[in-house]
C-alpha cells in the first residue's frame, strides 16, 4: 500500500483541489515519513515472500537480506553485526 501511495502522491496531494471531501491531504513532511518507512518496511516483505514461497526456509535464504538493511539506529546496526558473527560461525 505504501508503495502504491508513493507512486501517487502527486495525485493525492492535488485531489483536495478537485475532491472537497477528501480531508486527509499529508504534509511533504509526512510524505517523507511515509518514504522512510516504506524503505524500511520492504526487506521485511521480501523476506516474508521468501520463506512462504520455500519448501525449506532456511536461514541462508534470507538473512543476507536482512544483514544488508540499512539503518539510523544504532541498536538494530549492533544486533545485525552480532548475528552476522553467529551466522558465520554456523
């Protein structure tokens, strides 16, 4: 949905000039919350769609994906570079 919201977002910032209705007009600001948790939000669905679609979800599959995630937060960086040990080791 956000993906989809993002590919309109010129189309929902002027429907308040055509729609009277429509009251939920986001600021750029929020738009760009929106960016932010829609990158964010997409390794996890890819992931998702790797292990429901296997036989045998393993954790090879997917945890290349998730080590690769960027992030701002420094907690989430530290668990990553942990696990990342682990699965070497493994």
């Amino acid at each position: 949905m956000l993906q989809m919201a993002l590919k309109y977002q010129r189309a929902f910032t002027s429907l308040h000039l055509v729609d009277e209705n429509y009251k939920y007009c986001l600021s750029e600001e929020k738009w760009k919350r929106v960016k932010k948790k829609y990158v964010f939000l997409l390794p996890f669905y890819v992931i998702t769609n790797i292990i429901s679609t296997s036989n045998c979800p393993t954790l090879n599959l997917y945890f290349l994906k998730v080590w690769n995630m960027k992030d701002e937060d420094q907690v989430i960086e530290d668990i990553t570079k942990r696990m990342m040990v682990k699965f070497d080791k493994y």
